[in-house]
C-alpha cells in the first residue's frame, strides 16, 4: 500500500468497534468496552479499498487552548506507510480548528 491509499476522518459511530479493535491491540490496558468516550477527539485511519481501520489518534483538552495527544496506534500490517503521520496532521488540523 501507499500513503495515498489511506483517508483519516474523525470517528464515527460505524467504525467504532474497529478503532476500538485497533487501539486495544496496540494497548492491551485499554481492554474497556466504553473507552472510546473518554476521549474529546478521535481520528482514523482507514483504506479506500476496503473502508478498513488501522490506525487511530486520541487527543483530550489538556487547559485552555491546549490538548494532549494521549494515544497513536497503527495496525502493525500497516505501518511504515505514513499512516501515523496522516493521523497526527487531520487530529492537528482539527485540534487547530476548535481553538
């Protein structure tokens, strides 16, 4: 694959049970089923081919007008391919948007 072959998005509810998927592989601590919602921002990363996730990026409010990036995980078959960076510009851009 190629990093043009990959499209980040903020999660939806269609593909909540993949990223869930994708961050407990990563980080085998965040085995809760309803860990998804202690997150503010959350960004995937999915193939056009297939609509697949395999990566996800968490970011919470840290103070005002700041946010701590709290987890970044790729789907091991995918990684080396950009998909980390891709993740962390979108969260970025998004981060930026809401001030």
């Amino acid at each position: 694959m190629k990093y043009d072959d990959y499209e980040v998005r903020e999660l939806t509810i269609e593909h909540e049970a993949e990223a869930y998927n994708v961050l407990r592989e990563e980080f085998p601590d965040h085995d809760i089923p309803w860990i998804l919602k202690e997150y503010e921002w959350i960004v995937i990363a999915i193939t056009k081919e297939s609509n697949q996730v395999v990566g996800v990026a968490t970011a919470n409010k840290y103070i005002p007008r700041k946010a701590l990036l709290c987890d970044i995980a790729v789907d091991k078959k995918h990684r080396s391919y950009g998909v980390g960076i891709q993740l962390l510009k979108a969260l970025g851009e998004i981060l930026l948007d809401k001030g």
